[in-house]
C-alpha cells in the first residue's frame, strides 16, 4: 500500500498552495521592497516564476528574479554522475541589501539548501534570506528550517517525492513514490 | 672433448645437401661423423632421442648487438651468447657499434675471446668500416681480419661518405670479407621516430619515409657495381629496398641482403600508444612492406634472416617515445617468429626457413657451419617447429627485456642447442 | 567516474557524446568568470600541479585561471625538458610530485606521447596541455566551443586549418574533435608543412589560402613557428605572408562571412594580419574567454574519477 505512487497535491492544490505561498512571503517581507526571488535549478527556478506570477497579479509588480545552479557548490563530487548537467546560475540584479527569497521545489537534507546560501554569498550582502518551499519532506541532516512551507509531507528515507511542473514535466502535481508516511 | 652425441629419429633438415629425412647424426670430437639412416653410436655415446623434432644445422645470425665492451650493464658478450643459444643460435656475429668502438684488432681479439670464455654460442666479431665509427678513415680491414673479424660494419649509422663507401668495398677484396651498410640517408630520416605514414601523422610523430633507406640502397649497389666489391644491405624494411636488390642481382652486382625477424612480422600499427618496443631503426613499416619482403625472402631476393639483437636497459625505453633508443632483443623470439609467419602460413618451406637461417648466413659470411655435412663443424639445432610458447620477457637469458612480441603465442622453439658437439642448451634442460 | 574517465589526453578516440557533455558543461561555467568573485568551492582540497616542460604563458595562466576559479590548490612546476637528460626522467619526476599527494596533473612537454606516457603510469589526473606535435586537447574544445557559439551546431560545418599542420598539436586536436561533431575539415598550407598522408585522416587539402576561403564557414589559422625557416620548411617568412597569410583583401573576396580563430600566440603579419586578427571576423579573445570555461569543465568532469592502482600500468623490469 505504502509503496504505490500517491499524488499528494494535484494541479488545483498546487494553484491554491502557490498562491497562500506567495501571500505569506509577502506578509513576511512586509510587501514587495527589496524582494527577489530565487529558484533552485530546475524546478525550484519553475516555482519562483509561478510566486512572481501570482505577486504581479495581487501587487500589479513584477518582482525580481534569479536562477541559482548549486552543481559546483555541492559537498559529494565523488558522487558526480557519468553526465553531470550544470545549469546557468542567473542573478540579474546586486543582491546587497536585498531580501532574496530562496525557491526549491523539495527540502529534504537540507544540503541544497546551504550550498544555495555558499553561492549566494559569493554574489553579495542581502539583508536577509529566507527559505520558501512547496514540499518539505522532512529528514534534515543540516540546520535549516523553511520560512514559507507549500506542504508537508513525512516521507521515510529511501522513499521519493517528485514535483511535476508543466514546463518540464508537461504535468502539474506532487506525488510521494514508495516512502509513505511513517507509521 | 665432450663424449660422442647420437641424436636419433629426427627429421634432419640440413638443405646443404639437399636432405629432408627422418634419420640419425653422429658427432664426434666436435665435428659431424656421420649423418642419415640408423646410426649406432661409439661406446660411451650419449644417445638422445630426437623424434618429432627437427635435426638443423646451427642457426647463425649474423647481426646482433652484444653491447660488450662499454655497456655490459645491457648486454655482455656472455649473457649475449647465452640468449643466442637459448633461441637456437649456435653463431652469431656481433656489430662493433661498441664502447669504444671495436676499430682495431685488440678489440675484435677481445670480442671472440670473450665469446670463447663464454662458451655458449660462438660470438664472430665484425670490425668497423671507418675509424670510431666517424665515416672519416678507414679502419684496418686486415688487422682486425686476422683477430677474427668476419665483416666489416659502420651499423647503428651509414657510411654517408660514398667515396669511403666505395673504397671500402675496393679494399675489402683483399681480405675476402663483405661490406656490411646500414641503409639509411641521415639528412632524409633525421629526427624521425617511425614509419613516415598515416600513423606518425596521427601520434605527432616526424616520420622516416622509406626512402631514407632505399636511396642509400640503390647507392650502395652502385657502387658494388663499379668496384665488384660485395655489399651486404642489413636490415631491410621497404618493398622499394626489395625491387631495388632484385635489379641490383639481375645486374650481377654482387650484392647480398638481409631481413629482421619483426620486420617480416610486424607492421608500424604495432607503433600505436607510444610503445617503445616497437621502436626500431629502420622503423616497423607497413603491410604492403613486410609481404614484400616476405616475398623477397622467399624468391631469394633477400638472403638471409636476422634479429638485429638490440638490448636495452627497462630504463631506457620506458619513456616518451622520440627519446626512447631504437632496437629490441630478437635472439631468443626469431626462431618463433619466423615459423609463425613464414612457415606456419607457407611462405618457406622447412628446407627454406633452415636455409635463410643458416646455410646462407655461413654462405654469404664465409663461416664454418650452415651445413650437416660429414666432417664438418658440430653445430646443431635441435627445434620443435611446432611447439606452441608464449613469450616471457622475464625467462630471457638475454638482460634485455625489450621486445614488441611480450605474451604473444609463437610456433616453433628451440629445444637442443649444440655447439662443437656440446650442448650449450636444452629447453627445460 | 564520468564520462570522460581518469584523464583527458586528446580528443582522438572521443565521441561526440563525450565532447558534447564537456562543452555542455563549459557553457554555463562562463558565467564563473563574469562574477565579482570569480570562484566556486567545486575542487576545494585538490592539488593540481601544472607540470610544465616547455615555456607556455597562455596555456598555463589559462589552467591556473581555471583551477582558482574552481578553488583547487595549484603549483606551478616549470621543468626544464633537458632536466631529463641530465638523468630525472618524466616518469620520476610525476612520482615524486605524486609523493607528495597530489590530485590532478596537467603536463605540457615537447614529446609527442609524454602525457599519455605520464598516465598509464600515475594514478592522479592527467590532462594534456601540449604534447610535442601530438594534441593538445583543450585547445581543440574551446575552439569547438568558439565555433558553436558562433554556428550553433558544427555539423556540415567547413572549417579549414590554414599553416603548419605537420607539426601543430592544435591542427590535429580540431581536425579529431570537428570530426567527431560531423564538421567538414580541410587544412590549407605549403606541402612541406603538410603530413605526407594528411588525407588519410579525412581532411581536404587546399594549396592556395583563396580556396580555402571560398570553401569554409571558419578558418583556424595556425601559428607559424619561426624556427621553421631556419630548419627549411619554407623559404622566408615574407613570402609565406604572400602566399598563405589571411589577409583582409583576401577576406573580403570571400562569399559568406567567415569565422576566424587563432590559437595564439600571433605572428601578425606572417600567417595573418592585424586588420584580420582585430577585425569584425576575428573571435581569437573569445577563443582565449572560452579556454578558462573549457578547462574548468575539464577539470570538473575529471575531478574524482580515479584510477585504482590496479589500473594504472606500472612501469619496471619485468
């Protein structure tokens, strides 16, 4: 039972969670001063421009953004793939003195998560960071809590959560594969 | 003197005298007593049995490198004679390109003396064509003659100067001995590494065309031509080289020619990955090259077989490539590697192969052997053309190690190897 | 291990799978470059020594550039190549530097073959930065990376090599890797300066530079070594400017736009001049910008991928 697929937001969860996302980083920062936006390469970047989306409509102001590509900031380069993709790390703005909005589809370890503030910091001072997720699947090996949680889920180790995003994924859902909820 | 030797139920090839049988020999105080048809031996004789394997006059090979005196830390006359014998060889004849060059009788003298000391196989001297090997003075033909020499060779390098060249092959009718020449045109191969072709353009290697050596080829016959001298070609590696030695023998120059052991066996292909045992002056050139010259070989057009025994110390290969020093050690693979790619795909018969591994090379060097024949000297090889080896560089007798055929199978191993009627080795033995 | 294994020798012998993945990743490391801190923490703790047997500024500040910018630990070691015959042979030197535990080696040496020779026998990292007139396969990847940047894909591509074929180590680096990216390949250049059996390597051949023109979408215009009219390769360096230099008169004769490369350094004046080399055609700086993107990817993509001891050809007696 526990091993089959299970979708744990679909395309309208998902919606609704973005949105109640966005406003809580909104409230957060106190409105839209100083915000920028970064998305995690791949889905994180996906997620991001749905946050930006959602606080051009409320707001009526498109609020920066970047992408960030942690590959090279990783702490297991014994474990590089045959072919290891490094995606662009784009930050269009100085981040000094600004509130960056770091965007992930899943936390888990939480190691992605600090090779994300390692780079950040070669980029510059912000204000502040803060930590936005759609999924938190628990299992933390680092220190690293979220500020603005979408869901979440208890997965055991060994299982999977996958985010479905219609950009890349031509799909628009969360499922959790093969862990389920501790008992 | 060792106790008369009966060796039974061989098939004794020995194409001196045209035979081909399965029969016995006797040798007595060093020298063939009796040959063909049941031999009962003399009290005392040792018998050994010899069936299924061949009964041979000693190969001779008449051009290897012993490397004594100067680097006896590669090679030594003994342990170079030893190797020959190992490999089947009851004589070879050793190149003066030596530390200092053997130019003169004392070091000619002391060259067969230590092949003598050694007293594996026998070790002929040759003596330097010029003076240090310098392509300036010519060295004393007769002195060096009367210490021993069989030959005469500036090998390792040509003589460039023609006039040299030609007075040589005028001076050396005196004594009776070939001219032997290293065929290469310095100016043309310089700085090349290996066969100039698609694969020196590939591994970034300057390349030596195959004209270097045919150039100096056709000089050499030339010469041969206007002086009635008698030129030896060593080592020849191209089908251009062949062509011209067939014209030169049509001419009637008195030209004779010789052919290494890996040049009928290998192409430049074996050149691939830097290996520095396949590295060799003249260099490993291509296929349409080794089937002429196995052609060569087989319509007489070339001689005789050669190893080119070439030591060299693991230290002085193992490194990057055009550094590395040409040559590898042959002695103790030759006798494989001519029944693996000669016999074995039927290029020579039996008769030929013995042929061009001793008959001619005693011929055309004027040495005693190369023949069965009754009171002649005892040197045999006893060999098993169809015994099946793997080459294991480690078990050589040689000190050097460096050869291109390293865990490769082989056809064909010397089993007894008999000088003046002693066996100097035995397979196993 | 990724896909390129322990060491990167040359680019003969690899795929375009392989050489698309190492550009691939080279793409987004330029960015690296443009930062104010122009650094990430990838190769922290690596030690690379850049084992250097011939005088090269550009190749070594390029690798330098590459394995700070990845934050390895670097050494330079400028070897005299003579050293060797004065007794310490190549294989003695790369143990003794591996003693001290080192992980990559990148080796520039005159001897066609050093580099290989040097990683069948060490088990760090070997990258070949120039092996005699062999390859020197960085080059040839930021060139490809140069020429994709411009023709996006390289297949069908004309790109002619224009000089001293016979003895660039960059010649035969481009004429492999444009090859296994499906470009056509031509080399242009007197025929003293040509290999003997070039054609055998599936390159056209061009005697005269307004030929090859006419045909390419790029030109990669060798250096003209000067020593080789002393050694008689070719009569004078006047003369080869006439009849082989990339000239703008002759550019401007050509029917498309070409691309033109040079590995650098250049004899302006010789195999081309300036009004080319700094013209609207000329991609040489981006060439030199792509070279640190290049290595770092190489470094990347090496990094980690170790030989076991088992593996690595262990020279001595045997």
């Amino acid at each position: 039972m526990s091993n089959a697929p299970s979708v744990v937001l679909n395309a309208r969860a998902v919606a609704r969670t973005i949105s109640r996302m966005a406003d809580e980083i909104l409230e957060l920062n106190d409105g839209t001063d100083r915000l920028v936006l970064v998305g995690i390469q791949r889905r994180g970047v996906q997620i991001a421009e749905r946050l930006a989306e959602v606080i051009r409509e409320r707001e009526g102001v498109e609020i920066a953004r970047g992408a960030l590509d942690i590959t090279l900031y990783r702490d297991d380069l014994q474990t590089v793939g045959p072919r290891p993709v490094v995606g662009k790390t784009v930050l269009p703005v100085p981040l000094d003195g600004k509130v960056v909005v770091i965007v992930d589809d899943v936390l888990y370890t939480g190691r992605t998560i600090r090779a994300a503030l390692d780079e950040l910091a070669d980029f510059g001072r912000p204000a502040r960071i803060m930590l936005a997720v759609l999924v938190d699947r628990g299992g933390r090996e680092l220190p690293i809590q979220p500020d603005v949680v979408g869901k979440q889920v208890e997965v055991r180790k060994g299982g999977r959560v996958d985010v479905f995003v219609p950009a890349l994924d031509g799909r628009d859902e969360v499922v959790v594969l093969g862990g389920g909820a501790d008992a | 003197m060792s106790a008369p030797l009966v060796l039974t139920g061989g098939r004794i090839v020995d194409p001196s005298q045209g035979m081909d049988a399965i029969g016995d020999l006797l040798i007595v105080d060093g020298r063939i007593a009796s040959v063909g048809g049941r031999i009962t031996g003399p009290d005392g004789a040792r018998i050994i049995d010899c069936s299924g394997t061949v009964v041979a006059p000693g190969l001779i090979d008449v051009h290897v490198h012993l490397r004594e005196p100067g680097r006896e830390d590669v090679e030594t006359v003994a342990t170079g004679a030893h190797s020959a014998a190992a490999g089947g060889f009851t004589a070879v004849a050793a190149m003066p390109n030596t530390k200092p060059v053997t130019d003169n009788q004392a070091t000619v003298g002391f060259v067969k003396r230590q092949g003598e000391a050694a007293g594996f196989a026998r070790v002929y001297p040759y003596g330097a064509i010029s003076v240090g090997q310098m392509g300036e003075t010519l060295a004393e033909f007769g002195e060096m003659v009367a210490a021993g020499a069989v030959a005469v060779s500036d090998d390792g390098k040509p003589v460039e100067n023609s006039h040299l060249m030609r007075t040589a092959l005028e001076y050396a009718q005196t004594f009776g001995i070939p001219v032997v020449e290293h065929c290469e045109v310095m100016s043309l191969a310089h700085g090349g590494s290996m066969h100039e072709g698609v694969i020196s353009a590939r591994l970034g290697l300057k390349g030596i065309p195959g004209e270097a050596e045919e150039i100096d080829v056709i000089r050499c016959i030339l010469l041969a031509k206007l002086t009635g001298g008698h030129i030896h070609l060593c080592h020849l590696s191209t089908k251009g080289s062949v062509d011209l030695v067939r014209w030169g023998k049509d001419q009637g120059v008195n030209v004779t020619a010789e052919v290494c052991s890996h040049h009928i066996s290998l192409t430049h292909e074996a050149v691939e990955g830097y290996n520095t045992n396949a590295k060799m002056n003249p260099p490993l050139r291509t296929q349409r090259d080794v089937e002429a010259l196995q052609q060569g070989l087989k319509d007489g057009t070339i001689d005789l077989l050669v190893t080119d025994h070439a030591p060299h110390h693991y230290d002085e290969k193992e490194r990057e490539f055009a550094d590395a020093p040409n040559g590898i050690v042959g002695l103790e693979t030759a006798l494989g590697v001519n029944v693996t790619w000669l016999l074995e795909p039927g290029i020579l018969t039996l008769s030929q192969l013995v042929d061009r591994m001793t008959c001619l090379p005693a011929k055309v060097f004027h040495l005693p052997g190369g023949t069965l024949a009754k009171g002649s000297i005892g040197d045999v090889t006893v060999f098993d053309p169809s015994r099946e080896w793997t080459v294991d560089p480690a078990r050589f007798k040689s000190k050097g190690r460096n050869t291109p055929y390293g865990g490769r199978k082989l056809r064909g191993q010397a089993v007894r190897t008999i000088v003046g009627g002693r066996i100097v080795y035995e397979l196993n033995g | 291990m990724t896909i390129l294994g322990k060491d990167l020798i040359g680019l003969a012998g690899l795929t375009r799978e392989q050489i698309t993945a190492i550009l691939d990743v080279a793409e987004p490391l330029k960015e690296i470059s443009e930062r104010a801190i122009k650094k990430v923490p990838t190769l922290r703790g690596m030690t690379v020594v850049n084992l250097f047997f011939e005088a090269s500024t550009r190749t070594r500040i390029s690798f330098e550039f590459a394995e700070k910018r990845m934050s390895a630990d670097t050494v330079n070691v400028a070897a005299a190549a003579s050293s060797v015959s004065k007794g310490e042979t190549l294989v003695d030197t790369a143990r003794n530097l591996e003693a001290m535990r080192i992980d990559m080696v990148v080796v520039r040496h005159p001897g066609s073959g050093a580099a290989r020779f040097l990683a069948e026998r060490i088990e760090s990292n070997v990258i070949n930065a120039g092996d005699g007139t062999h390859e020197h396969p960085t080059q040839g990847l930021l060139d490809l990376l140069t020429l994709r940047d411009r023709l996006g894909s390289l297949e069908g591509k004309r790109i002619c090599i224009v000089g001293d074929v016979l003895h660039s180590r960059v010649a035969r680096s481009n004429i492999w890797g444009l090859q296994a990216m499906g470009a056509e390949v031509a080399v242009c250049g007197p025929r003293s300066l040509l290999p003997n059996a070039i054609r055998e390597m599936g390159v056209q051949v061009f005697d005269r530079v307004e030929a090859a023109i006419e045909w390419a979408d790029a030109l990669n215009v060798l250096r003209l070594q000067l020593e080789r009219m002393q050694l008689g390769y070719i009569p004078s360096l006047r003369e080869y400017n006439r009849v082989f230099g990339v000239t703008r008169a002759r550019l401007e004769r050509a029917p498309r736009d070409l691309l033109i490369l040079h590995p650098g350094p250049m004899n302006r004046g010789v195999e081309i001049d300036s009004d080319v080399a700094d013209g609207p055609h000329s991609v040489i700086l981006h060439q030199v910008t792509n070279g640190v993107a290049v290595r770092m990817a190489v470094l990347y993509l090496l990094a980690g991928n170790k030989a076991s001891l088992a593996d690595v050809a262990k020279g001595g007696p045997a």
